[in-house]
C-alpha cells in the first residue's frame, strides 16, 4: 500500500521540467495581487556605528574575521541607506511598487539589545523612511529580525539563550508602540534555517558558531518561541489598535528525488521537512509541532551517538499550542531547488553530528539548470510552482507573501537572464495561483546591489545596480527594473514585452564599463 502510494507519487514527479516561460502568452496577475521589493538593514543602511547605534554579531564579525568575507569587506558603508533612504524611496516610487520591504536593525533600536536604553536617533531614521514611504503611497512592510542580533546578546548565547523569547518580545514592544500606527505588514524573523542552521549549526552566516548538530535546534525552539510570543503580544495588544497583520517568512528550497528509488524519494520528503518543515509545520500545521521527519532521525541518530536524548529539544504541549496558528500569513523565501538522494556516498560525508547528517540526503544541481553568479543559486522556476503547491496540501492553503526571490550577476545594467528568471518565477506563481494557491503578493530581492552576506559585494541581487565607489553609491536602474516597473504597471507578466527608453541604459552601460 505504502509502496503503491509512493510509485505514484513519484511517478507524478520524476518527470521534472525546469518550467521555463513560453513565448507570447501574457498572462493576468490577481486584481489585488501586491508587488514589493526586499532589503535588510545590515546589507544596505551602513552607519554602523553612527548616533549611538550597538555593534551587531555582522559588524564584529567582518571587522574581527574578514576572511569569513569572500571580498574581506563589510556593511560599515554599503548602500549607505542610513544616509539615503530619500534615494530609496525615489527609485521605490519610480518602480511604483504597493510595499517595500525592509528590515529594522535591532542594535540601532536598542544598543545593548536590551530595551531599558531606547536609541532615540534610530527611531528617527525609522520615522522618517516610514513617512517618507507613507507620503509616496508605499506601503512599508517590516521585517524585526534580519540577522543582526545585538553582539551583547550574542555574549549570553544569542538565539540558544531561552532567554532571548523575552529580549525579542521587549524588541517587538518597541517596535509596535513607535511604528505600529503606520506599519500595517510585519514579519517576525527572517530566515530561520539561516539563523540556526547557518550560524549557530554550521560556519556560514554570523556569529559562525559552528556547533554543529546541536546549536541548531536549540536555536530553531528559541526563535519559534520568540516569533508566538510576539505573535501573541500584536494579536492581544496592539491588533485592535493598529489592525495590521503578521506573519514570518521562512526559507525555502524544493528538493526532488533525484532517482525512482524509494531511498532517493524519501532523501526528499525528509529534506523539505528539515530545510522548512521544521520551522513552519510548527506554526501552520494541524497538528503543529516538529515534523515527524525531524523528531524521528534526530532522535535515531542521536540514540545511535550515545546522546542520552534527542539533540531536538521537545516543545511540551503547551510551547506547541502556543505556537500553532501563530501567524497571519506565511511569507516564504525561495530561489532555487536541489535533486535529493540516499546511498553509500553519505558515509563521511557530513560532521557527526550534524544538520546535513541527521538529514541524511546528498544534494546536486541538475547540469540543465541555468547557474546564476551564486554558486548555490540555479533557476528552476518549476520548484516554485511545486512548492506552492505543497504548502497548500500540507497547512491548508495560508496566505502567502514571496517575501524574497531573485537572481544575482557579475554586474552590469543588461541583466536578461536576471528579467529570464523573474518572468519564468512568476509564471510558475500564477500557474499555482490558477490552480487555488493564496498567493497575495511577491516581493524582489533585492531592490539594489547590497552586501551579500559571506559573499560581500561579488554578487549582485538589484534591480538598481550600485556604483560602490561614488560617494552618493549611484543607483541605476537595470533592464530588469524596467521590466518589473511595467509588470506593476500593467498587472500582467508580458513575456515579450522590451522596455523602449532602455537605450538611455544601454548607452549608459557603454560608458560604465
Ligand atoms: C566547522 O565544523 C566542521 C565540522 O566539524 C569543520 O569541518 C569546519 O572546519 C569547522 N569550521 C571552522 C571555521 O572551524
Ligand atoms: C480596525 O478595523 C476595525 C474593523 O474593520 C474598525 O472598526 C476599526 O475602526 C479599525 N481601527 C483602526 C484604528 O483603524
């Protein structure tokens, strides 16, 4: 029976095509469908240590281990949007997207992390990009956590410290009370499989802990509990006051099998359940808690290693009653997909303990798939597609926002394979919006060039390139921004249309390069 229930399925799914866009069919967004661009403060704003700002777990790792950074650089500048947020509002405005999203930076809020000290200069920066996207009919969309935890609470263990649920709440309080009459979208954390995984479990994203196995998951119970309890405090505090909504976004990859095998198509239902399963089946699933998947081989494993119990940490009855529900709308994060698979190459493999083990999966690109300047990101818009489809299945159709998607190049204005991806991504939206999926809207990453993480300023995400060198950081616009402009414009993805006054751009590109 089981094994009948899994050829089908896998039958259904193994003749994987890349989903690539035709030619000639413009297609309808929804009459209310909403368009955005994301940022997060540490890869644009820079006064990294202006007007009584904290130093975050980003500023001390970049000025204390550079060679974490692909290009040794760091956010202390970057697009300087402390200093031109009016820039960015104008490029917002020429784009004429419904929302912007960007990301409050903790440190500038509260200096020590801790909210007995409110930083009054970084409430005013605040202030003033909200007005000043307010008064353009821009809708601001706030993320509250982003990655730049304060560094003084980082030194009590950061996001494994159980006691970050109440610094976090106390954040959020802040957050609410100085905003929250003009901030009607907000999202509690950003990328938890980034936060735990990469930067407590492994040593890919600050603070670089790489405790690998174990960090991880207590980080990943602190951050869910963290996002309920400020859940909790909008919907009971502040919703009927300021009748906004929030939710969470959370990173996604889609994993196929990579074979027929029952061992290649369970390598990738165990792998979407420990790359988002573990962080959304929690909030949005009936039964709520870990998913089955995570609880039954981290808790196999670590037997097996001689842990006296699971490295999962259990959430009691009422951590999952808690948590459950907790959320408005789901936003998800999604760029790329990976073919999974089980067999003897995994011995040795990955550390013992760790993420990738307890996973227990082996991760390939398919050679088809076009590579963009990201070495992990490929396009393969039909993962998109499959897996809107599957947060439909599992948590019964939420409201969804893409919170992040995008391409990144070497650089330069004539960004077609950046317009190729978006275009196709989208097409795969609709084609799951068509067939019932809630989704409300999409948001690019990013609206300009920034500071790419480990990657610092190698890859370019922005649909404005920016001139790092220039002191007023140019933004340009790219192709892509022309495209995406008339996309808003229009409500209608137009796979042939070519933006006329991109000749300025092109003769423009000439003398840049
Ligand atoms: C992180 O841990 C892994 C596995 O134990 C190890 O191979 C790697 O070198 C560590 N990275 C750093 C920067 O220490
Ligand atoms: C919030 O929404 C409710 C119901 O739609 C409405 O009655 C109330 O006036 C709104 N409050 C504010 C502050 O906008």
């Amino acid at each position: 029976m089981a094994f009948a229930f899994y050829t089908s399925v896998c039958l259904a799914l193994f003749v994987f095509e890349n989903g690539a866009l035709g030619k000639g069919k413009i297609r309808k967004f929804p009459e209310n469908f909403e368009f955005g661009a994301s940022t997060a403060a540490y890869q644009i704003e820079g006064g990294w240590d202006e007007d009584g700002k904290g130093l975050s777990i980003w500023d001390i790792a970049t000025h204390t281990e550079p060679s974490y950074i692909q290009d040794g650089k760091t956010g202390d500048v970057a697009t300087d949007s402390y200093h031109l947020y009016k820039r960015d509002v104008e490029i917002i405005k020429e784009l004429k997207l419904d929302f912007y999203r960007f990301s409050v930076s903790w440190p500038r809020i509260l200096p020590n992390g801790f909210a007995n000290k409110i930083n009054q200069p970084g409430i005013d920066y605040y202030n003033n990009l909200i007005n000043e996207l307010i008064s353009n009919n821009i809708k601001p969309f706030v993320t509250i956590y982003h990655w730049d935890l304060p560094q003084n609470l980082q030194n009590l263990g950061g996001w494994t410290n159980p006691a970050i649920i109440d610094w976090f709440g106390d954040y959020a309080k802040v957050l609410f009370e100085k905003f929250g009459d003009r901030v009607k979208h907000w999202i509690t954390i950003n990328g938890a499989k980034h936060i735990c995984f990469e930067g407590y479990g492994s040593d890919l994203k600050a603070p670089f802990l790489n405790m690998t196995g174990i960090a991880e998951y207590m980080c990943t119970k602190n951050v869910l509990l963290s996002h309920a309890k400020v859940y909790h405090l909008y919907d009971e505090h502040y919703r009927s006051l300021q009748n906004g909504s929030i939710g969470i976004s959370v990173y996604c990859t889609w994993f196929e099998p990579a074979s027929e095998t029952l061992d290649d198509y369970l390598a990738a239902e165990d792998s979407k359940m420990f790359d988002w399963g573990q962080y959304m089946h929690p909030i949005f699933s009936k039964l709520g808690d870990f998913p089955k998947e995570v609880k039954r081989n981290v808790a196999l494993k670590s037997a097996e290693q001689g842990y006296p119990r699971s490295r999962l940490p259990e959430l009691s009855d009422d951590e999952v009653t808690h948590i459950q529900g907790s959320a408005d709308f789901l936003g998800i994060n999604t760029y790329t997909s990976r073919l999974a698979y089980r067999d003897a190459s995994l011995d040795g493999l990955y550390a013992v303990p760790s993420f990738g083990d307890d996973v227990g999966a082996v991760f390939v690109k398919d050679p088809s798939w076009t590579l963009s300047q990201s070495n992990w990101l490929a396009e393969v818009p039909r993962g998109l597609y499959k897996l809107l489809k599957e947060v439909k299945r599992l948590y019964d159709n939420p409201s969804v926002y893409i919170t992040g998607n995008g391409w990144s190049t070497a650089g330069g204005l004539l960004d077609d394979d950046r317009v190729n991806y978006i275009r196709s991504y989208l097409n795969a939206l609709l084609d799951a919006v068509n067939e019932g999926s809630n989704v409300k809207g999409y948001s690019v990453w990013s609206l300009m060039d920034n500071f790419e993480w480990t990657h610092g300023y190698t890859e370019k995400f922005g649909l404005y390139e920016v001139d790092f060198t220039s002191p007023v950081k140019t933004r340009t616009p790219r192709k892509s921004a022309f495209i995406y402009k008339e996309m808003i414009r229009t409500k209608t993805l137009d796979p042939d249309y070519e933006p006329e006054n991109f000749v300025e751009v092109e003769e423009k590109k000439i003398k840049i390069d």
